[in-house]
C-alpha cells in the first residue's frame, strides 16, 4: 500500500476507537495489505480490495483462546 493509504488507515483506527497510540504499519513483502499495531503488539492485518472498481478495506485478527483468560 501507498504511504498516504497507510496514513489515512492509520487515522481512521485513532479516530475510531480513540486511541492516538494505534499505528498502521506496511509490510515488507506485500503490497495489498498493512499491519494494524497497539503500540509494539501486533493486533491484525488490513487487507486491500479493489474489486469491481469499488475500494474497501478488511480488517483480520486472530484472537486466541489463551489471550481470553
């Protein structure tokens, strides 16, 4: 993703759920998705879709069973 995609991305999470310190970072090998990080910890991956000339973007996160306790 374009620099400026990530930095409306980024804005967007702070924005949304109130929280400066949520960064969107890109990924080294792809060019279709970012990171999204809670300070150094990792929450999930935004993939891009560009589909049919509409753009959208879909948030992934894995949450595992042990994090729940």
């Amino acid at each position: 993703m374009k620099p400026d995609e990530i930095k409306k991305l980024q804005d967007y999470f702070r924005r949304t759920f109130q929280n400066p310190n949520l960064n969107v970072r890109a990924r080294p090998q792809k060019k279709d998705s970012c990171e999204l990080y809670l300070g150094e910890e990792f929450l999930g991956v935004i993939f891009r879709d560009d589909e049919d000339g509409e753009l959208s973007y879909n948030f992934s996160m894995a949450i595992l069973e042990m994090d729940l306790d």
